[in-house]
C-alpha cells in the first residue's frame, strides 16, 4: 500500500503541551499553527494530495474568550499568509465548515484565499472552521432536499451520492487515513460521514511536538494496514 492519498488530522493537545512548559494555553496554539506549516510542506513532499484538519469546531466556542480570541486572530493571520504564499507553493485551500458563524474579516480572507488559490495543482488543505460533523450534515440534507425538490423528484430519492455532494467536502476524496494526536481516541464531531471507511491512528505525541519524523512513522503504520471497504 501507498501513502494516503487524502489524510485527516486532529490536531489535539495544545494546551497541554504548553502547561508542561509552564506556559499558557495560547502558546501552544501558537506553535501549533507553526506545526501546520511544517506538516503541509511534509505531506506535499510524500506525495499526499490533500490533508484535512480540525482548527476550530462548533463546540470551540464555550472556550474563554481570550483563547477563542488567539484562535480566530491565528487563524486570520495564517490564511492571510496563505495568500501570499499559496502561489509559489501550488497549494489550494478550502474551508469548511459554517462560514456565517465567522467574522466579516475572516469570512473576506477565506473568499479571498479560496478564489487566489482555487486553481493550484500542488497540496489541497482543508481546514475546518466552526465546524462540526452533525451541523455539516444537518445543512447537507437540507440542500440535497431542496436540490431533488427542485427537480421534481421526492425526497425519497436523495441518494448516498446526493448526500456526499452536498457536503461541505463535496469534490474533496474521503481521507484514507485519519491520525489523532495527544491520546484522545475519539471523533469529536469530525467528518464522521467522509471517515467511514478510514484507518485510524492515535498517537500520546501532543500536536505541537507532532514533526515529520512522527508523521513519517504514521504513515508506515498505514502502509501495512490491509483496508477494507465492507467486503472480504
Ligand atoms: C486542540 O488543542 C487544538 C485546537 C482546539 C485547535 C487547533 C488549532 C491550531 C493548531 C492553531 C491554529 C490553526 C491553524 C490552521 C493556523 P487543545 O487546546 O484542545 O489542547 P488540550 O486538549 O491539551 O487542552
């Protein structure tokens, strides 16, 4: 077996990281929005075409104000980077999750970053944003209800494909591999339609320390694992 071709991560353990430190919560999502960079450019050079992450989901919300603060302002700085930088490195972005939750200035960077990036070849990061499994779905059924009504069809026809289409991920492949950091062994609300037929591993390595050497030893936990899609 090869290296996935679409992967997800759960970018887990940035406060930990840093109370271990003696350092505040912020400061691992400091370094850990530096571990993004790092991990894109390991993935892009092993040849993984596209790499989903969970940055900030509808539950992140009850957080103090001044982490989901550093979060968001992280977040703006970051895909405003992007935005410079996405050309000279091929990759394409894409958000997903429910943008009118966002700020007016985040929502502006991320229309401005998908247009800018849209057309590149190289790594397609998928970053979610106020997102969450069951919001994606409940939003997901309505649009495909409304499509097939549209057609003249009943809702009884809405089909898997029709579900899948109507996805935040829609044109996105099913990650192939799903790594969790910081020894959580959960979803928590992560694309729990696209994983269905995911390997899964966990790691106790915290997100910030998480390097490619560590990536590197997942993916050859991957490569020996025998996938099955339901059959024999
Ligand atoms: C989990 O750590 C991580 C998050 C809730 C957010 C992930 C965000 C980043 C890596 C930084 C910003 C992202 C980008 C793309 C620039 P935790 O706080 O739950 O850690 P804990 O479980 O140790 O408390």
């Amino acid at each position: 077996m090869s290296v996935p071709k679409s992967l997800a991560i759960i970018m887990d353990g940035n406060g930990r990281w840093a109370k271990a430190q003696g350092k505040p919560r912020t400061y691992g999502h400091k370094v850990g929005a530096e571990n993004v960079e790092k991990i894109c450019r390991a993935c892009d050079d092993l040849g993984i075409k596209y790499l989903t992450i969970y940055a900030f989901s509808t539950e992140n919300w009850k957080r103090p104000e001044t982490e989901v603060k550093t979060l968001m302002s992280l977040l703006n700085t970051y895909l405003n980077k992007c935005i410079k930088t996405c050309m000279r490195d091929n990759m394409r972005f894409k958000i997903i999750g429910d943008k009118t939750g966002l700020s007016k200035e985040l929502q502006n960077t991320i229309s401005r970053l998908e247009d800018v990036s849209g057309k590149n070849t190289g790594l397609t990061l998928v970053i979610a944003i106020n997102y969450g499994s069951r919001d994606e779905m409940r939003r997901a059924f309505i649009k495909a209800s409304e499509r097939i009504l549209s057609e003249g069809k009943e809702i009884r026809d809405i089909t898997e494909e029709d579900i899948t289409n109507a996805l935040d991920t829609e044109g996105i492949p099913d990650p192939d591999f799903m790594i969790r950091t910081s020894g959580e062994e959960r979803l928590s609300n992560f694309l729990m339609w696209q994983l269905s037929y995911s390997e899964f591993y966990f790691t106790d390595v915290a997100w910030p320390a998480f390097d490619e050497e560590e990536l590197k030893k997942a993916i050859s936990v991957y490569e020996n694992r025998h996938r099955r899609f339901g059959g024999v």
